[in-house]
C-alpha cells in the first residue's frame, strides 16, 4: 500500500484527469481519501460501479449528491453496459481535460480506486480485449499499467490502494462485505452479521424472497442460523455452522443474489 501511494503521488502531476472507481452499493466508504488529497483540484471523474448490484433509488440520490461537488461528474455504470462505458467515460474525459487539445496532444487519465472495484474491468471494457489481469479479489493488479486507446488517449491503471488506517468500524464492515478486504484479514461471522443485522432493517423482503422464509427472524444471529439450515450447513450435534452460514449470506451479497442492495446513503 505504500508503494502503491507513492507511485499514484508521482504519476498524479502528469495526468489531466482522475477517473475514480468506486463501488456503487457505497460510494462513500469506497472514497479513497488519499486519492482526494494527492489529486487536489484536479478533474475528477466519479465512476460509481457495480450499479445493477446497487438499490436503484440509492443510487439516483448518490448522482444527485455528487452534482454540488466542484471539479467532480459522477456517472453510474455496471458491466452488463459495456457500451455505455466505452462512450461515455472517454467523452468526459476529452471534456474536462486541463489543456487545449489539438495535434499531438494527449489526454492522459488514471484510473484509481480500492481493491476489486472493477477499475482493469473498467480499462478492459474501453480497450475492447483483455489488456489488465482481472479477478474476483482484491489486489489482483499488482504495479501500474499504462495502455493506450483507439483515439489515442493514454490510460494508466494502479494498484488498488486503502488509506492507512480505517477508523470508522462501519466503513471496515462494509468494505469487509464488499470484497476490497482480502478474506483471509477479516472475521467470516463478525462481517456476516452487521450484514445479517443491515439486510433485516433496510432489506426485509429480499431476505424472505430469497431464502423462502415464512416471517423474519428476529435478529441477526437467528437469520444466520436459519441460512445455515437451510443450506444444510450443519455440524455434528445438529448445530449450525456459523461460519459456512456466514460465508453463503456474505457472497450471495458480492454476487447479487440477494438482489439490488446498497450498504449506505447519501447523507
């Protein structure tokens, strides 16, 4: 991570404008806050990603939230619209590039953002192939890479990068739930159930459409429980296994099984 900060610090000067990834369903505990202090006043475009994962409603209101940022466009994108991607983001970066285009003048754009939000997806979608290593974690690209589209506008794409110390807890929770943590630095069952906890207050039908249940469990701990029955995830004894229960609830979430949820709103 801190070599992954000072190589966005170094390169940062030299672009014309930031492309920032974040994760639809939280655009806010997916913020870098690094990123908003290495770029400055530069142009920034906020790429709210994953958004046919997210609660429509939620995501509206975050566009909407973003429009008073100065030197900030937001836009909302998933990667069933890949030709929504490919127009747009190029578009808006010959727009609010700093220097007066013309020939021989580049526009150059970086592409950043936490781990596993999509940003190679992104840089693949507008390249039209494969040109950056992909993959369902977080730190799959590992040192900066810089490609170069059809119109000549230049790419550069950087390892996800999570500020130093995460204070909030819910942030760490949500991030954790999201996938920008790898899962072998976090507590299966901890995550699960502030997501348990999240889903009964703020998405109580999602949770009876899909695991079929009759009423809702009353709090957290029995709605794991109740997934790991009817996952069959039980240990000898008859007793659930919380942990297999917390991972089923954890990637139906990732996956969009659960359907379109967003872990927070705009304030």
């Amino acid at each position: 991570m801190t070599k992954a900060r000072r190589i966005l610090a170094e390169s940062m000067p030299a672009q014309d404008v930031i492309v920032e990834v974040l994760d639809a369903r939280m655009p806010a505990a997916s913020a870098n806050p690094v990123v908003t202090e290495i770029r400055k006043q530069k142009p920034c475009i906020k790429v709210l990603n994953k958004s046919d994962l997210a609660d429509p409603v939620v995501t509206k209101a975050w566009l909407q939230h973003f429009e008073g940022s100065p030197s900030v466009v937001a836009i909302a994108v998933s990667a069933n619209q890949p030709s929504d991607v490919k127009t747009r983001i190029p578009a808006l970066c010959k727009r609010l590039a700093l220097h007066p285009r013309g020939p021989g003048k580049t526009v150059r754009v970086m592409v950043v953002g936490i781990p596993n939000v999509g940003k190679s997806t992104l840089i693949n979608t507008l390249m039209g192939r494969s040109v950056a290593k992909v993959g369902d974690e977080p730190a799959v690209t590992k040192s900066q890479q810089q490609v170069t589209l059809k119109d000549g506008m230049m790419l550069s794409d950087n390892p996800g990068i999570l500020w130093p110390k995460i204070e909030n807890e819910e942030i760490a929770y949500r991030l954790a739930l999201g996938g920008a943590i790898p899962d072998t630095a976090m507590d299966y069952e901890s995550v699960a159930t502030f997501a348990a906890r999240y889903f009964l207050r703020r998405y109580p039908q999602l949770l009876i459409a899909r695991y079929k249940l009759k009423e809702l469990p009353p709090a957290e701990d029995a709605l794991l429980a109740e997934i790991g029955r009817r996952h069959g995830c039980l240990k000898s004894g008859g007793n659930v296994d919380l942990h297999k229960a917390a991972d089923i609830l954890l990637h139906a979430f990732r996956k969009g099984v659960l359907g379109r949820i967003s872990l927070e709103a705009p304030p």
